[in-house]
C-alpha cells in the first residue's frame, strides 16, 4: 500500500495532514505529501505527476469537495475524503454529490450531524478524530519555559515592557491563552466577558495570538476596545502575526489555562494541542470541542445558546466560575493538565488515528 496526501494549503489542514502521515509513516507504509491551493490547474498538475497506485487522501473543507475528491476520482486515483464541516449550509447539491459519491470521513460527530441535516446519507459518514504530533506538543521544561518567558518580557527600544512574563510567572500569575486564526470565533470576547466577572484582586493575564489579514485586524481592534470597555485592557497581550511551530508550541507552554468556548468548531485542533502540554481547557457544548474535553477531569465544558448566525454562544456566568476555579487553583490546574496528557496520548497520537485510517481504508478496499 501506498498513500498520497492531498491537503489544502491552510495551517489547520497542513497540520491535521502532516500529524497523520506521520503516523502513516511509522506503520511502515510510503506516504507522500501534496499540499496544494484550491485551484484545479494546481491539483491537476500534481496529480498528474503521481502514480495511479497510490491510494489518495483528501485533507480539506467541504466547500472544496470537487477539486479535492471529484477530479481526483476523474483522473483515476481511489479517493477517501476526510473533510471537515463546522457550520450548517451545505447545499441539497452538495449532499447529492457526496451520496453520489458513496463514502464521506469527517473529524468530529458534530460535522458529521451537520452534513446528515444538509441530506447526506449518515450511513456513508466515518467519523476518525484529528491526530496531533505528540513529539512536538508536549510540555516543556522548566529551563525552556523560563528562556521563552524572557524573550517575550525582552523590552522594546525604548527599553518598555509592557508585561514582564518572567517575573508574573515568578509571582504564579495565571496565563489564559486562547489561538486561532480568528479568535472571536474561538469565544475570545466570551472569555473576555467572563474574566471581566472575577474578583478584581485576583490576578490573571489574558493572551490571544490570531494570523494576520484585514478582517483579523478589525477583529483585534474590535476585542481590544470591548478589553478597555470591560476595564480590564491592562490585562491583555494580543499577538497578530505569522509564526513558527516553535513558537506556537512555547506560546502554548508558558500559559496555564486554555480557554476556548468556540462559536463554531469542525475539530478543535488547538485543544488537543493545549492539553498535550499539560493544560487544562475551558470550552463550550454545541460544536466539536464537546467532543474532545473530558468535563472535570481535562478541563470544563460551559453550556452555549444557539444566536441568529447560528454560532454556539458560551454562557458568560458559567464560563466565569469554571476560570476562576481554574485561575484559582494552582493544583486543580496541575491535576487536569495530567489527565489532559493522558488523554490524548491514548485518542490522538499519530499512531493511534493512523491505524484507524488504515484499517477502515483497508475495510472499503
């Protein structure tokens, strides 16, 4: 056997592909990695420079279904989509298309009820989780910890800094950390809300990190002035820009809590991240991340209402008393964050979603 991976060019699916081909590969089976844009000049040109022996997964949105698992079909290749839905509007043509098609595999029960209440036939639909690559999350040492704390509290050339990491971490304040390319969507103003409901003297910092572009600029301005509003700007670190792994994976290290109460979600993949770092996670029922977080045990699960864009809303009262338990205590944060770890060694290591994927390609061959 051998295996191709045709994956969307966007960080989110190049790192839900790469976790997986790196599980691929430790099973000993040829795997070869085609990222590609959306276009179907690209995919074709790829494509066309690639056996017709190698069975192909296609890594990508639902929106992209026709150059991601259609043409590949076209041009002979057998195809197993894994596509990811976190929203409710696909089209009775789209639902057509896959049930036309035969075979769907999706990351999360939640997208799977979403493409069955668009039409498509739920008998037809796998559900395989996400994988992470555990040698790269995981929890740092403290020497590490403590050289990346120093080089964010680095002042700039006027010789300010802002917030000195080193020395919060040194006085045991609590860092909430919440990522994403738009972190509005991920429930930033949420969590914003309910922070701005704690006890004022208990100590707390709030760091949200998104990608860069237009809208996540407005975005930025908008969260910031909703902080200065709340009367709680002095407490926030907002980082907009393009970063490495590396980076993320300190970023994720440093902090204490991770809270992501997410509007709409297909998998979550930064909250498997956080809990193999050890952190324990605040996010919200409605999407996929109900799915991945263990109520008590890796974190807490807030309840959410439905609004008129159909986002899942964290309810703010709630959300506030599970982060003040959290920032609260130290030992309750250290105790979640070990069974964070558990966790997702057992469900989403590279080698545990890989064999999944082969023994069900394995099952449809």
């Amino acid at each position: 056997m051998k295996i191709a991976i045709l994956v969307n060019s966007i960080i989110s699916f190049m790192a839900q592909a790469d976790a997986l081909a790196k599980g691929i590969k430790r099973l000993d089976i040829e795997t070869k990695m085609l990222y590609v844009d959306t276009s179907e000049t690209t995919i074709r040109n790829e494509l066309e420079n690639l056996s017709k022996d190698y069975i192909l997964i296609s890594v990508a949105n639902w929106v992209d279904f026709e150059n991601f698992v259609m043409l590949p079909t076209k041009l002979g290749f057998k195809t197993f989509p894994w596509i990811v839905n976190d929203d409710y509007t696909i089209t009775p043509e789209f639902a057509k298309k896959i049930n036309d098609f035969g075979l769907l595999i999706t990351p999360s029960e939640h997208c799977k009820r979403n493409f069955v209440r668009g039409g498509a036939n739920e008998n037809i639909i796998h559900v395989i989780p996400e994988a992470i690559d555990t040698d790269l999350w995981k929890p740092n040492s403290e020497d590490e910890k403590n050289k990346f704390l120093k080089l964010l509290s680095d002042p700039n050339p006027k010789g300010q800094t802002r917030f000195d990491f080193f020395k919060l971490k040194q006085r045991e304040v609590p860092i909430i950390y919440i990522t994403g390319g738009h972190p509005t969507k991920k429930g930033a103003q949420e969590v914003m809300k309910a922070l701005a409901k704690i006890d004022k003297n208990i100590e707390w910092i709030f760091i949200l990190k998104s990608w860069i572009g237009t809208v996540l600029y407005e975005k930025a301005i908008e969260e910031l002035n909703l902080a200065n509003e709340l009367g709680i700007g002095n407490r926030i670190k907002y980082y907009s820009m393009e970063v490495s792994n590396l980076f993320m994976t300190n970023l994720m290290n440093i902090c204490d809590i991770y809270a992501a109460p997410s509007r709409s979600e297909g998998f979550g993949l930064p909250l498997i991240e956080a809990m193999a770092c050890g952190k324990p996670v605040v996010t919200s029922r409605g999407t996929s991340t109900d799915e991945t977080v263990i109520h008590n045990e890796t974190g807490f699960k807030v309840e959410a209402h439905m609004n008129e864009d159909k986002d899942m809303i964290a309810d703010v009262d709630e959300l506030s008393k599970y982060l003040e338990k959290l920032i609260t205590n130290k030992d309750l944060r250290k105790e979640m964050g070990q069974n964070a770890i558990q966790h997702v060694q057992k469900n989403y290591s590279p080698e545990t979603i890989s064999t999944r994927f082969i023994e069900l390609i394995q099952d449809l061959s």
